[in-house]
C-alpha cells in the first residue's frame, strides 16, 4: 500500500479507498482528491489490502480499477459483499465485457461506472453522484456500451432511418445531437431551457419520424450518425 490514513480502532466514516495495481493512476488520483480536501483517503493494490482499510470503515467509496495484484475485480466484489459495511464501487475500465456486466447486475454495490481515460472533473463528478447515492455512467461509458450493441440492430434498417432525419424539426435536431451527446433528459431540458416532459415528447416525435423501436434505439442511432459525421469530416 502506497499510502493510506493513520490507523485507528474507531470506525472511519466517509473514507475513500483506490484500489489498483497502477501506482501511477494511484498517485495521480491520490493527490487530486486531497487537493480537493476530500480526507481519509487509503490507496490500495491488492485485495486483501483494500478489504484491510475498507473493514475499518462505517461507509466510505472504492475506486477500483478492472484488476489488483492478488485478485479480479469480480472477486474482490464479491468479497465486499461479505463485509458489514456501506461500501459504494466505482468502476474504472474499458473492457466492454466488464462495463456490461456491472450495468447489468442487480447487486447495488457497483454505483458508478467510469473509462481509464476520464478527466479528474469526470471523476470528481461521479465521486459527488455516487456518495449522494446516485448511480453515475461517464458519456465515454455511455457510447462504448452503444457502441457494442449496435451490432445488434438491423443496419439496414437504421441506414433508411438516416435519410428520414432531415423531417425533424429545428427543435427535434437540437434533441437529437443532445443525444448523441448521451446527455440524459434532465440536462437535455437544463441546456435548451425547457422542461424534462418536453424534451420527452420531442423524443417520442423522433422516434416516429424515424420509424425506431424505442428510446434505446434513438440513443444508438444518435450516436452512429454523430461518429459517421465524425468520421466524414
């Protein structure tokens, strides 16, 4: 363990524990947050050392990327499920298999989910979410998870959907490169000054024009047109 607050025989209360086998990632992180003043910080880079500092907590956050020195993170998950603690995961990874398994499992522990190549105010972000006990995907997670699924769909299909998108109105554009932005309702609303139940009719109108299945396939046909237009400039 690189660094980690003084021992106590007290429980800590809102530490935050980073556990990975990266000593970079862990100084740099490390340094931010105490930047931030954010205080009992433990760094970790095996399981049984972030298990150690975690078991002498009341609640506290773990950062934790995809693998530590003695463990995976599907095992040290698991192992955090045994302790008798408020302990809310972050998750950094880029693994699209690892990303999709914790969006989809319903254990609760796993509470945000970020990339490795994030900046400090994305986490900073998502630390803030996840102790206010709201569950956090980066944009970055958000269009390497569409990105996977797109495969999935019927291309064909959603290539006759693009010639359809010049019927959207003005208004309906805006929303729609919002969601390709993969900004969820409420900030789609806060950024064009209108409200949350707007901004889902509008959605609904895109979807007909379209002729999608539904708000998941606005969402991945969004992001396939942005990254096309992307690729084409």
């Amino acid at each position: 363990m690189t660094r980690i607050i003084p021992f106590s025989t007290a429980k800590i209360v809102d530490a935050i524990c980073i556990a990975s086998d990266n000593n970079i990632l862990c100084e740099a992180l490390f340094d931010y947050l105490q930047h931030r003043n954010f205080e009992n910080i433990g760094v970790a880079c095996s399981e049984k050392e972030t298990l150690d500092f975690l078991g002498r907590c009341d609640s506290s956050i773990l950062i934790i990327s995809a693998n530590l020195l003695d463990s995976t993170v599907f095992q040290t998950i698991d192992a955090l499920k045994k302790l008798k603690t408020d302990v809310k995961v972050i998750l950094l990874s880029n693994k699209i298999e690892v990303l999709r398994y914790f969006e989809e499992s319903q254990d609760g522990v796993v509470k945000g989910l970020l990339s490795n190549h994030e900046s400090m105010s994305d986490l900073y972000y998502c630390i803030m979410e996840v102790y206010n006990s709201r569950k956090y995907k980066s944009g970055h997670v958000k269009r390497l998870l569409l990105q996977s699924q797109i495969s999935s769909y019927d291309l064909p299909a959603l290539g006759c959907s693009f010639s359809k998108i010049k019927e959207l109105t003005k208004r309906e554009m805006e929303i729609f490169l919002a969601i390709s932005n993969t900004l969820s309702t409420r900030r789609i609303a806060e950024a064009l000054f209108i409200s949350p139940a707007t901004v889902n009719n509008h959605k609904a109108s895109i979807i007909g024009k379209l002729s999608l299945k539904g708000k998941n396939q606005l969402l991945s046909i969004a992001v396939w047109y942005r990254t096309t237009l992307t690729n084409i400039a």
